[in-house]
C-alpha cells in the first residue's frame, strides 16, 4: 500500500484523468439505476407495496389484469383452501380525471381507478384524510401526486367520457399503477365505472379483474387443478406481468450490462497501459529482490483507492443530481441499489488490474534491465 501511495503522489496528472473518468462512470451507473427504479415504481407501485401474497387471475390472461376477468363468487372458495389466510378481490381501469367543470384536455389527469374492498389489506394507509367506507362509494383515496395536479381534500372530480363523479377523502403516498396516479375506490364503484356499457361485464357474475391471498406455503398448483379457469401466481410475478414494466426494466439493465462491460474494459486498458510503460522500472525492483506478490499488490492497492475515491465523488454527485432534478422526473435512489452497484464497481475495477498483474509476473528482469525507452 505504502508503494501504491507514493505512486499515485508522483504521478499526480495522470492518476487524475483515471479518476474522472471513472467518477463520470459511476455517476452514470447510479444515475441509470436511479432512474429504473424511478420508472417500475412509478409503474406499479400499488402492486409492490400491497400486502399480497399471490394473485389469481383468468387463466390465459398472462398475469395481466386487464385481461383478466373472474367472478367475485371464486373467494368464498378460495377461503376455504388450505393455507389462505385473506382474500379480497380487485379491479383496475385507466381513467381520466377532469379539473372542475373544465373541458380542455390540458385539464385532464390521467388516473388509475383501483377497485379494493374498502377495509381489506389491500387499501394503504392514508396520510391524509379518512379511509374508504362501504356506505359511500364515489368517495375515493387518491395518490398525493394530484395535489400537484390542483386536487385537495374534500374535491369532486368526474370522470371523463362518464357521468360518474368522485369526491377525495383521502390521500395516500407512494401508489402509482401504469405511470399515473392512483385512484383507490371501493370496488362495487369501480364495477359501475368499468362495466358502464351493456355487456362489457361478459355475463360474468360479480365481476372483478384478479383475487389477491394472503398465507404462507399456498400450493399454486393445488389451487388451479381444484378452480377451473384460474391461473395464480405470485405478486412479483404479477408485477412482471403489467404491460411494459419487463420491457423497460429490460432496458435500463441492458444499459447499466453495456456501461459496466465498458467500464471495466476502459479500465483494464488504462491500468495495462501503465505498467507497459513501467515494464523497466518492475525489472529492476524484481532484480533487487521484489516478488511478483509485492509488486502485485502494489497495483491492486492503486486501483483499490483510485476506484474507492472516485466511486464516493460519483455517489455524492448522484445525490446532488438527485437534489436538483425536476420533481415530475420519475428518478427514485434506493440505498440497497446505490450500495450494490458501489460493490459491483469496485468488483470490476479489481478484476480489471489483474491484466496488469499478469502482465507484471512475466517481466523478465534481465531484458527489462536491458530496454532503452
């Protein structure tokens, strides 16, 4: 360590541009990382936070509730299964909600109307405001995202292309469902909005979009042999089905995949530049006695503080970054994320010097002595 110090003091320019380039790296990779975990939660959300085990949906409807449709009468079975400590029904459609008595459609909010049982383990938690009741069923819980939109406690809303009308009472935070804010009514209400137009429920009895369990060691399998017509999955599964949420989880990965090949790709390039360059000096140190060990670890050290310090700037630039960013941009740190990633970097900038420590144990000190440069 105490070599790799004295050399990182000398070669003070150089060691620099290695390092500003490496922060510009990290920066990106959190910055990247920020941003998909901004974009899945602001896709669901109310999914990721519900207090589901598993979900059933129609079978053949690819864990997609808007293709989903079953009967409500399916809970009474379901309690009875082994295992299921809870079951409360759901529905979802995208709406959009109209400021006032406005007409313009710069004056419309699209939502999500989330159907739930008022008083089941799937309504969350208000901040503000009272809760869902069964007795009145326009007045809704609402994410705290449309208090930017101009919505408050105690506003009507009608809904665009409806005559139904939906008063707030209540607020609740972080749930967003496709991008939009959602919209949590109780789901008899939600069945009037959805079902509006003859036949659209499809003769079915009590319709909702997916049943949501609770319980621990529920047999899927078991469950879909004795309810024909039913596909159960679990939540994470569920949350793999809504539309686009793996296409763009998928391509933030890929980008992050790209930037770290590239980045321990630069890296590596660097670092073996360098020692082609001290090819005499390592010559000599192992004529005088210096093992492969020592000067190995001599570079390991360099790269070990270099990738540490610039990963630290990278990360305070990420969090200043995330200051300042406009309060619509869907960017969400998650210090789990953040340290994973600090990890996965430091791993790649280590693995990328053992180029040069490969390099380094087939100097031979005899022709490196002799190399005039």
């Amino acid at each position: 360590m105490f070599l790799a110090l004295r050399e990182l003091k000398h070669n003070k320019t150089r060691f620099l541009m290695i390092a500003i380039i490496f922060v510009l790296i990290s920066w990106l990779v959190f910055i990247l990382s920020g941003l998909g975990n901004g974009l899945s939660t602001l896709a669901a959300s109310t999914f990721k936070n519900m207090k589901a085990d598993y979900v059933v949906f129609e079978q053949g409807s690819k864990a997609s509730m808007s293709k989903s449709l079953l009967s409500n009468e399916l809970t009474v079975r379901l309690k009875e299964i082994p295992n299921v400590n809870a079951v409360s029904s759901m529905g979802t459609i995208m709406a959009s909600a109209i400021k006032g008595n406005s007409k313009l459609s710069e004056d419309k909010v699209d939502i999500a109307i989330i159907g739930i049982e008022p008083g089941s383990f799937l309504e969350p938690v208000t901040i503000e405001g009272s809760r869902l009741t069964s007795d009145s069923l326009t007045k809704v819980i609402v994410n705290d995202t449309m208090k930017d939109e101009g919505f408050k406690l105690g506003d009507t809303f009608q809904l665009d292309g409806s005559t139904e009308s939906l008063t707030i009472v209540g607020f609740v935070k972080d749930q967003t469902y496709n991008h939009v804010a959602a919209v949590f009514t109780p789901i008899a209400e939600w069945r009037k909005i959805a079902f509006a137009a003859p036949g659209s429920d499809k003769g079915v009895t009590i319709p909702v979009n997916a049943i949501m369990l609770q319980g621990n060691d529920i047999d899927p399998t078991a469950i879909n042999e004795q309810l024909s017509g039913t596909n159960i999955v679990t939540r994470a599964a569920a949350v793999q089905g809504m539309p686009g949420y793996k296409e763009e989880n998928g391509t933030i990965m890929m980008m992050l995949a790209f930037l770290l090949a590239i980045s321990a790709f630069v890296l590596g390039v660097f670092f073996y530049v360098f020692t082609m360059q001290k090819t005499n000096q390592f010559g000599i140190m192992k004529a005088i006695g210096a093992k492969n060990g020592f000067l190995g670890k001599a570079v390991v050290s360099q790269v070990f503080v270099l990738s540490l310090s610039s990963i630290i700037v990278g990360i305070i630039l990420t969090y200043g970054t995330a200051a300042i960013m406009p309060k619509g941009m869907p960017f969400m740190l998650d210090t789990k994320l953040v340290f994973t990633y600090s990890i996965v970097l430091l791993v790649i900038s280590l693995l990328s010097s053992l180029v040069s420590v490969r390099k380094i144990s087939k100097i031979d000190p005899l022709q490196a002595l002799g190399r005039v440069e």
